[in-house]
C-alpha cells in the first residue's frame, strides 16, 4: 500500500490513458476509470478542506492517518466535487467509532460494507436523490461520494480486495453505497431522533451486509399487511447482526400513517412478532420513489451499530 505522500499526482498534460495506467499499476483504482489528480484539481478540492492535515485518527486495518489531504485525494479520484468533501469526511470519521467496527467490517470474509445515508440539508445543497432509484445508479453526488468513501477505505485504509479485504464474495456496494433520507412528513428524520437539530445536516454509516426487496401484498391495506414481509424476514432469517434497517417508500409510509401507527409502534410490533431484537434495533427511514418496495438493509453479523455524526463544516 503507497503511503499518501506516494499517490501520483499529474500534470494538466498528461494523457488520461498514461494516468489510468499508472493509477491502475498503482493499485489506487477499483476498476473503473477515475478522474486523474492533478496539482490544480487537489488545489481545488483541498480549499474545502480547512487545515488538510488534520487528524482525525488511523484507518483500519492497516491505519493510515485520516486527514482531509488524503481524503481530498480519493475524491478526486471518484468525480466529487470540493462542496463534497465534508460529507466523505464526515462519514469516514463517523466509521471510526469503536460501535461501528470497521476493522472487522474491513477485513471480513463476509459482504458487509461501509453504506452512507445523508441527512438535512446537504441533501438539497448537493443535489443528492432521495426518490427514484436512490440505492442505484443515475445521480452524480451520491455515486461519487459513496465511492470516494469506498475508495479511501481501501487506498488510505489498506483493504485491499483479495489481500487484506477478504470477502469472499464481496458485493456492488464495495464500489459506492450512498443515498440522502427521504424528506417525509410521516415520521422525524433519523438525525433528528439522533438528536441533532431538524436544520442540522448529517451523515450515518451503516455496516450493510447488502439489500434485500420486500413487496407487501398487492390487495394488502392493514398496517400488518404492510409490515408481513418485515415480520417474516426479521424473524425467519438471521440476516446480521443486532441492528437492522428498513427503508419504507413514501406510499407504504403514508399508508401506515393512515392507519395510526407511529415509528414506535411499528418497532415494537416487527420486534414483538419477529422476536428476535429490541424494539430500538430496526431502524426506519423513508426514502425512495413511488411504488410498494421495501428495502430491508441486515447489517453484518460480526458485530456493528450505526453512527450518526453531524457533516463537517470547513
């Protein structure tokens, strides 16, 4: 692994093809073409950055130190813009709390990775999808900063697949895994439950072992209709660990606002029914299009918790 005072950094005439190549040969990709550095692009990305070389503490598993500068670098590399960089900071540090476990998320065999959720108003600001598709491809923010995330965890943290990152299958998310909160009446956005401010934005890493679809029935109106597939997948499966989470779209939300169930009884009943965690271990998030897909999140059965850390302001 290159020390960061190792990473190549281009002049404005080299050719996007000889840059490729020696990022490539490097080992600082993930397969996929990235945006060369250069002098005039990391000047333009570390002006975000407040004092570049900040440490905010080592990066499991092999502990490179974190600081903006080589953050900076690996945003660079991922397309993000400099207004971007607070947040893949943001999320990064958030990944270093002891709960999160990102040593054993790093060097797992398992398929867990480092999935990023935005909240607040940076979601507007950086013009981050919530609707449609906010877990696949098509918009440019999220793509970038979920890799540029991805991309620090392996070039500065040392995961590198087949060597220290030891999945054994892996999964897409290893090359991005972000998307904004939904922005719903129906129940308080997560980093307002997490105690932040409602005008306050935010970033929560979740150690996501990948995704799974959960359709309730077409003819289904109860909100016991609504949360069957919840129910049996939370108790039936040993899908990860403690913590798990659920992604409600803006229609099955609205249904089951109609219905009268608050955010804590619909825990407490997937909880009571699945009987297999305490109520507080589902977490609910409303996001995504229309349409009556859930998206059920297990996270990684070696053992993690969510963070939510507030985005770093430069």
């Amino acid at each position: 692994m290159l020390a960061p005072t190792d990473f190549p950094v281009f002049s404005d005439t080299t050719s996007w093809r000889d840059a490729q190549q020696e990022l490539d040969v490097a080992g600082l990709t993930d397969g996929l073409p990235v945006v060369p550095p250069t002098s005039r692009r990391l000047d333009e990305m570390l002006a975000a950055a407040g004092d570049p070389d900040r440490s905010y503490g080592p990066l499991p598993p092999l502990f490179g130190e974190l600081t903006p500068r080589a953050v900076a670098y690996n945003a660079v590399l991922a397309g993000c813009r400099p207004e971007e960089l607070g947040v893949v900071v943001s999320a990064l540090t958030a990944a270093l709390d002891p709960g999160f476990n990102l040593l054993g998320i790093q060097t797992t065999t398992g398929s867990a990775t480092v999935a990023v959720i935005v909240h607040g108003p940076a979601r507007a600001a950086l013009g981050m999808a919530s609707g449609a598709n906010c877990l696949g491809p098509g918009n440019r923010a999220n793509a970038c900063i979920g890799r540029a995330v991805q991309l620090t965890l392996v070039n500065l943290g040392g995961a590198a697949p087949g060597s220290v990152g030891m999945a054994t299958m892996g999964q897409p998310g290893k090359y991005t895994f972000c998307f904004a909160e939904g922005d719903d009446p129906s129940y308080p956005a997560f980093h307002v439950r997490r105690g932040f401010a409602a005008d306050s934005s935010a970033v929560t890493v979740v150690g996501a072992a990948g995704t799974v679809e959960l359709v309730p029935p077409a003819d289904g109106a109860t909100a016991e209709d609504i949360l069957a597939p919840v129910v049996r997948i939370t108790g039936a499966s040993r899908l990860g660990g403690g913590e798990q989470f659920l992604l409600l779209p803006p229609e099955l939300a609205a249904g089951l606002r109609r219905n009268g169930w608050t955010l804590e009884r619909i825990q407490e009943y997937v909880c009571d029914r699945g009987q297999d965690r305490e109520p507080g271990a589902v977490q609910i998030l409303v996001t995504g299009g229309t349409g009556i897909k859930m998206t059920y999140l297990p996270t990684w059965a070696g053992g993690t918790s969510s963070v939510t850390r507030e985005v770093i302001v430069p």
